[in-house]
C-alpha cells in the first residue's frame, strides 16, 4: 500500500483513483524488477482488443518480442527516436500477419476516440516502482500504466527545505532518462511536484520547457490544493490518451536532432474547442486570442493532426491561412519540422483554385492575398476548416468575404496574437461566434503567459532626451519654415517630410548609433544576447549600417529588408532568397557567430522567432498590433540567465504606454514596464537581504567575516528565504548593470554576493532559489569574489578519531570551529565543481547538513563527520591533475588585455582569451615554434582574432599576446 505519511503521494494517488486509475502497489504486479512493461497486462489488452490474437493468443507473444526488443536496444543518445517508434508501432506501422491465410491486419493496443471504445483500456497508477534490480535500483515515485505499458512517471519531493522544488523532481526524472532509459521508451509524459507547483514535460525536454496545468476557471498556485486541481484536470485517462494520440508529435530541428513536443494546457484547450465545434457543425465559427509567444502555429498543428485523424469528419480538410510570406514560412516549417502528413503550400492563386476545384483532403498552407481574384465559388464541402492566423489584420478590403465567397459552407477559426482594438468591430464580425460572450472562444492573455513562463516581462528602457525625437521644437521649426505656404500645401508637405527631416538627420543617426553600441557592449553582449534594430525606412537601415560599421565592424550587423521596387540597385546587397534569407537568420540565432545585431524596417517584425534576441532598439514610430508584435520578439523565453525583454525607445512611443497600446483590455497597459522603476526598487531590495546580518562588519575579509555572517543563517528554512530575497536583487541588478547608479552599492552587493555563494547547497539542489547567478554578477565575482579562502588546518585533519574529542573539549567554540571546517570544505568543492569525486562529496555535505537540520545527529557528531568528508576533500585534492601549462599562457593573455581595456575598446576578456586560445589550440603542432610555417599559421590566427574580429590595431599588444603564446602553447 501507499505511504500515509507521505502527504503528496497520498494526494496524489487518491485523485487518481478518484479519476478513474485503479490502484495497485508495485509489489502486487506480476513484473520482474528488470521488466518496463507488465507483460501479463498487454498480453490480456492485446486478447481483449483484437480477436484475431483471442483466437490464438501466442500470437500475442510475438508482437511482445517485437516491443521488448525496441525497449532493450535503446541508448540514452536514441530514447526520443525509440519513443516515436513506439507511437509509431501502435499507431502507424500495426500491421501483422494475423489475417486469414496470413494476411497483414492492423492489430490495437489501446482502445481509442470513443468512451465506450477507451473503457476497453486498463488504467493502473501504481508507486515505488523498482528497476532494473531490487539491490541498487532506481526508485520511481509514481508510475501509470495503460494496458500494462508505463505511459507516464511522476516524481514528488515533500522538502525538508524551501528550497527543494519541483524542479528537483524533474532533475532526478532528466537523471533517469539518462540511467535507465528503458523506463520511458512507452512514455507519453512526465510530472513534477513538491506539493506547491505541478509541472509536466515530455522525454528528454529541458526542465526549463515543463509547464503547468491549468484549468480555464483555475489558475493559481502554491497550494496541495492547486496542485490537486491540475492532476485532477490533466490525468484523467481521456486525456491522457487523447494527449499520446493528437498532442504530442515529434519534430526535427534544423541540427537534424529529434525532439518530441507535448501541447501547453492553453494548446489542448484552443485546439479541442476548434474540434468540438466542427465535430458539432455550429457555430461554424470562433475567435482565438492566445499572446505573443504562447505558441499558437501549434495550436494549429495540434488542430489540424486531430482533425484529419477523426473519422466521423469524413476526411476533411484543414487549411491554414496566414497575411505574410514571413508568417506563411514560420508555420510551414514548424508543420514540417512535425512531419505532419499530407501537407501542401498553395504557393499561387492557380494552386488555391485547382486545390479546392480539385476537391484534395490535404493540409494546405496559403496566404490570405491568394483569395483576392476569387470570383467563384471553389467548393461546397461543409468539412473544409480555415484557421486564419493573425485574424485581425486579414480583413483588407474584402478579403474576408472573398473567403466565404469561395468556401460558402467552410468552418472560419480565427486565431490572433494581440487582443482585438475596440474599433476593431469587422474581426468580431468575421470570427467571433455570438455564443462566446466575451468574443473569444479561447483566451490567453499576456499575463497568463508570463506566470506559466511561456513568455518573459518586457521592460523599456528611456534614453537621453537629446536623442528623443522632439516633436513640438520640430513643430515650430516647420511653422517657420513653412509660414508662405497655404493650409493644404504645407499640410501635405508636413506629412511627408515633417517626421523624414528628423529621422533622415546624419548627427542624430550618429548619436542613436552610438548610444546603441555602448548599450549592447555593456548591457546586452555580455550576457550572450543579441539585439534588434528598427528603422524607419530602408534608406535609414543603410545609414545605421553605415555608422554601426565603423563602431563594431561589418560583421557585427546586417539588413534584413523586402528589396522589391528598387529600381536604382540602392538596396541591392542585401537582396536574398529565402534560403539565403534563413541562412542569415540561422546565423544570428547561433550564440558563438560574429552577428549580433540585425537592422529592420518592417521584415522580422512578425513571425521571427529567435529566443537569443534580448534587446529592440525601437526607432521608428509605431502602435497598437504592429508595436505589440514587433517588441514581443524579444521576450521568447531562452535559458536561465535571460529573464526579460527590452525595448530602448528612441522615438519616446512608451512616454505614454496607454496611447501606445490602445485595447480593451486593461491588462495591455502593464504590457510594459519601466527600467527606471526597476533601478526604484534596488535600495530596497539590498536593505531587505542586509536586514539578515544586523551587527556584521563587513569589512573582515576571509571565513572570519562568512562566519559572522552565516551565524545570521542558523537553519536551512532562514538560508532559503535569504536566498530568495538576493535572487531577487540578483535578477534587478543584472538588468540594471552596469548603470553607474549602482556603483555606491557595489561593495554590499558583493558581500551579499560572497556570503550567498557560501551557503548554496553544493550538490545543485534547490533550483527555483538557488539557481546560478546572472552573467553580470558572476563577472564581478570572479574580478573580486572568492567564496573562502581554503585553510586546511593540517593538526585536525590527520588527528584520529580518539583524539577529536579531546581537541573539541579544547576549543572554546564549537560552532565556529565547524563553520570554518565546513566554509573550506565548500570552497574545495567549488573549485573542483566539475569533477565526479567532488560531486559526490557535495551530495554527501548536503546529506550531512539535512540530518544536522533534523537533529538526527548532534553538533559534536556534525564537527567529527565533517572532518571526515574534508580529509576525503584533502585526499581527492592531491589526485586532481595540476593546471595545464595552457592555463599559464591564458592568465598572461587574461591580464595583458585587462591592462588594454579603456573606454574606445570595450572587451569582454574572458571572451577574447577564449577566442584565441581556441583557434590557437587548432593550427599549432607539436614544435610549432622552431618552424617558420608553424610561426605565421599561429600568427594569423592571432591576427584574425585581435586585429580583425576585436579591431585592437596596437602592434605592441600583439606582440606580447605572440610572446605568450610561444612560451605557453
């Protein structure tokens, strides 16, 4: 039986009794530990579900050989391709030779679709299930069962700290997956939980994909109770199959890597609603209004592979309708990229008529421009489905009832990422089904997004006023200009060449360039993201490229722009086809490639999806939809480190947020939020994480000064919450730094720094709190942070065990004495963080810590065990390999070019060290030195690094730079 004491796992398998999973303890089911399916239990589904296999049920054997098979050849490098084999055996390719004078027939290994069909299946929950052997074995928490194949496994944490999360459940999962892979090759998803947050994601899915699951009435969390809610909405055996049949398919990436993709719970709803309604046939129509970013090309593929696959539609046919070529690409390559069947692009208006003449059950893929020389009716068929994408801006003249003109009998979705303006009636008109009260059949707004993490804050940013464009000083200057004119002429002259004037003048380019590179070199750069230029024209995307070139070189920067209608060639460098056009865009995506910045005018300012674009420095007026879009392409979610979106406004759109974005919704007003108010909270927050060291000087260095400090932090539960409240400031400084505002906190800032770094759990527990620091923190912990100086105190590390109690009765404080033992014992597991025998050990201290917590063991017992872990620390020290000579010749170039650092070179060091050392490390050969073809393959690799990448031209710099690396490589 279940664990009473364990709360959540009671939790948890009561509601799933409750939904319809029958329980059994994994001691009761007939399994060897080395066995993933319960063989005894497909045998009886494949029997119960097919009665070619009842007739003769050793038949049954075979297509469980053919299983067993694909489960033990599976490697953790193949486990998502296994997976999609497996969907693919029971879905696909189910065909044996069970048919008369053997005849292949399509076998079932679950009932499906429909509710009598699904009551056919057997639904087990079962818990503390060990594999592959009994001594030794992982121990999974929770594990379901259909039809005797593990579909799913859950992992529960009741945490002894704060800090101990879901995301640790879900680290131990992505540690299984890699131990014992055979465990999810039949698996549809995986959960986590820590009683607070529920959290799912499927194989081999970063933990920073998993997402929750909420209900449309029902969306907090913190709570058992919340958590109840999500498992009680989810992981109901419906939808647990109806999510492994249509939400969930595998995709290719453009490394030529699988990935499987499950839907977010906004997706299934979206996608589900659409399918209710044409299985229904009314309302043949409905709005969808899910954000930015949340993943709507999905949504559709979801739709469309659920709707195609339902036979009572009689083979419909779903066509996808964008009003950009850029959109029309995106969701072309995300259908094929799923390797969605049967799908076509309807490439002229000559496809899109011959398609629906030709009455073809496909997936078709078009632009809303192809309807506008309709003038007929293409097809009756009441089974056709349009999802038109960004439905609120397709209804250009008449194109809408050109639509309805062509397909009179169709079902119309129409699916937008920004919420419908309130004069904006005609789209309502078009798609919105009077029986959705609201206007949307499904909604999914900019808040929801950012609490699921689907997508990040965006924040802007202000810039000096001299390079806002000073529309009442351009006023006058244009009254006067123009005071002969008459009313109609100066109107027409102002309308074209009023706001021209300002955005076309060379000293204010020259300015707003400058102001760009210095905010990407120090804000945005060294945090590993890139940035976005918008313009106000073409002309302007040269002017920008012109200046930018001389403050970052060529390669940093290219144009993205439509080079139609050029007809004096002014544009012609930057003419690409689309191949060559995503090439770029591969480019740009990439983290290591010289491309940071790409400069706009209107092209990637849908559609583009690059998680790694940070910053928009925004340039050209804009409102409503177009601005909404074009700052969501910097708020995709992209690793831990990046946690907003900027916008640095030059054209001062946000001075009035409200004028900006003008929507019903009152939630679009807090779209955007302040950098200046972020720098309002920074004071606060550093009183706040000071508070917990009231009385420390701060001024004593080394683990005197952490002593004092961590006897402000007595227990675990008091460590958590300081650590959450600096991760707090963490995250502000970051996206402050480095504002010279900051610079009087500094000190206090690194003395947080130090003693938060002190205190970490070494075994990488506790995700959501201590999670690592920003890359603008850790620069300034390795300029001047070390976590503690190592002082191994050689009189008690080699005292025997017999005589450490006399030593402890000897020391007037205990508590002092451990926490320095225990500070150096960090600071050794730090230094080596990266090798196995210190990783243990951190496990090991975290063990220790927790039974001290839990006064399992008492203080003298903690000193003496402590020791023993530093004496192992000691021991494992003396194994580790010195430093590489290499090492050297990387300090020498470290420090030579923080000596060249000034304000017209601003060099990330770290950055340009590693540049040489890696290409360095490719053309030398073993005594390259005493040869004069090793000498100048080594120096022109040098100069592609300094002189051509970094553009420092000073010969003496190269000169030593040469010198070390002769000496060291």
């Amino acid at each position: 039986m279940f664990n009473e004491d364990n709360t959540i796992e009671q939790l948890v398998i009561t509601t799933l009794k409750n939904n319809g999973w029958k329980y059994v303890s994994s001691e009761e089911l007939p399994r060897e530990y080395s066995d993933v399916m319960v063989e005894a239990m497909v045998k009886e589904a494949l029997i119960r579900l097919n009665p070619e296999i009842a007739e003769e049920p050793s038949r049954a054997d075979e297509v469980i050989y053919k299983l067993r098979t694909l489960i033990l050849t599976v490697q953790p490098h193949n486990l998502v391709t296994q997976n999609e084999m497996f969907k693919k055996m029971v879905f696909e390719e189910n065909s044996y030779p069970f048919g008369k004078d053997g005849r292949m027939i399509p076998i079932r290994f679950f009932g499906t679709m429909t509710k009598e069909d699904l009551a056919q299946n057997e639904y087990v929950v079962t818990n503390q299930w060990v594999y592959p052997q009994k001594e030794n074995g992982k121990r999974l928490d929770i594990v379901l069962l259909i039809n005797g194949f593990p579909v799913a496994i859950g992992e529960l944490k009741t945490p002894v700290r704060n800090s101990i999360t879901w995301l640790d459940a879900a680290g131990d999962i992505a540690a299984y997956e890699k131990s014992i892979p055979g465990m999810f090759v039949t698996n549809i998803f995986n959960f986590a939980t820590e009683g607070k947050c529920y959290r799912y994601g499927s194989v081999c899915m970063p933990i920073g994909m998993w997402g929750p699951w909420h209900t449309p009435d029902h969306k907090s969390e913190g709570s058992l109770a919340d958590v109840k809610i999500s498992i009680e909405d989810m992981i109901t055996p419906e939808k647990v199959m109806d999510i492994f049949q249509f939400f969930t398919l595998f995709a290719t990436d453009k490394k030529y890597r699988k990935y499987k993709v499950i839907c977010r719970y906004q997706q299934y709803e979206g996608a589900n609603l659409i399918v209710e309604r044409v299985k229904a046939g009314y309302p043949k129509q409905g709005l969808i209004w899910h954000f930015q970013g949340s993943g709507k090309s999905l949504l559709m593929v979801f739709a469309a592979q659920k709707l195609r696959m339902m036979p009572e539609l009689n083979n419909p046919t779903i066509v996808i309708v964008d009003d950009r070529i850029d959109l029309e690409t995106q969701i072309t390559a995300t259908f094929n990229a799923s390797d969605i069947p049967n799908l076509v692009s309807l490439g002229s208006k000559d496809d899109l008529e011959s398609f629906f003449i030709g009455d073809q059950r496909k997936i078709a893929i078009t632009t809303i421009f192809k309807f506008g020389d309709i003038k007929k009716e293409l097809n009756p068929r009441d089974n056709i489905i349009l999802m038109v994408d960004e439905a609120h801006r397709t209804q250009e003249g008449d194109l809408g009832s050109k639509m309805r003109l062509a397909l009179p009998n169709a079902f119309f979705f129409g699916l937008t990422g920004t919420p419908i303006n309130r004069i904006d009636k005609n789209t309502f008109n078009t798609f919105g089904a009077v029986e959705d009260k609201s206007g949307y059949m499904s909604k999914y707004s900019f808040s929801d997004s950012i609490r699921d993490n689907a997508t990040l804050p965006l924040n802007f940013e202000p810039v000096p006023v001299d390079l806002h464009v000073d529309r009442e000083k351009l006023d006058a200057e244009f009254e006067a200009l123009t005071e002969n004119l008459s009313k109609e002429d100066k109107t027409e002259l102002s309308r074209r060449v009023n706001m021209k004037a300002i955005m076309y003048d060379r000293k204010r380019i020259r300015k707003v360039c400058e102001h760009i590179f210095k905010h990407y070199r120090e804000k945005i750069e060294p945090n590993g993201y890139k940035g976005q230029i918008v313009c106000y024209d073409r002309a302007c995307c040269l002017m920008y490229k012109e200046e930018l070139d001389k403050l970052l070189g060529p390669d940093a920067t290219t144009i993205v722009m439509d080079t139609n209608n050029d007809k004096e060639d002014k544009y012609k460098a930057y003419k690409r086809d689309r191949d060559a056009e995503g090439k770029i865009l591969d480019r740009f995506r990439e983290p290591n490639d010289p491309l940071k910045l790409v400069i706009v005018t209107s092209k990637l300012l849908t559609g583009f999806d690059a998680p790694i674009l940070q910053a928009m420095y925004l340039d050209k007026p804009m409102k409503d939809h177009n601005l909404l879009q074009a700052i969501c392409r910097t708020n995709r979610t992209y690793d831990e480190g990046k946690t907003h979106g900027l916008i640095v406004d030059y054209i001062g759109i946000f001075d009035n947020v409200a004028t900006a974005l003008d929507f019903d919704e009152s939630s679009m007003k807090k779209v955007i939020s302040n950098i200046e108010e972020v720098k309002k909270q920074i004071p606060a927050l550093m009183r706040k994480c000071l508070s917990y060291f009231m009385g420390v000087d701060r001024t004593i260095d080394g683990w005197e000064g952490l002593i004092a400090a961590q006897e402000c932090l007595p227990t675990n539960k008091i460590k958590d919450e300081f650590g959450a409240d600096y991760k707090v400031l963490n995250r502000a400084w970051d996206a402050i730094s480095p504002d010279p505002f900051l610079n009087s906190m500094k000190y206090d800032f690194q003395w947080l720094t130090r003693v938060f770094e002190s205190v970490k759990p070494t075994d990488g527990r506790g995700g959501l709190i201590w999670a690592s620091l920003g890359a603008k923190t850790l620069e300034l912990v390795h300029e001047n942070l070390q976590v503690g100086e190592v002082h191994d105190d050689m009189e008690i590390l080699t005292m025997d065990a017999d005589l450490i109690d006399e030593f402890i009765e000897k020391q007037k404080d205990l508590r002092k004495t451990t926490i320095k033992v225990e500070i150096d014992l960090v600071a050794k597991i730090r230094k080596h963080s990266n090798d196995v025998k210190f990783v243990k050990l951190g496990e090991k201290l975290e063990n220790l810590r927790e039974k001290h917590e839990q006064a399992l063991i008492t203080s003298i017992e903690f000193l003496k065990l402590l020791l023993e872990l530093a004496r192992e620390a000691a021991e494992a020290e003396k194994e580790v390999v010195p430093e590489e000579e290499v090492d050297k010749g990387k300090a020498a170039l470290t420090e030579l070019f923080h000596g060249v650092k000034n304000s017209k070179t601003p060099i990330i060091v770290e950055r340009i060290v590693g540049d040489i050392d890696d290409i360095v490390k490719i053309v030398r050969f073993e005594g390259w030195q005493g040869t004069t073809t090793g000498k100048q393959e080594v120096k022109k690799a040098l100069r592609s690094v300094v002189w051509v990448k970094y553009k420092i031209k000073d010969k003496e710099v190269f000169d030593k730079a040469y010198q070390y690396i002769e000496q060291y490589y």
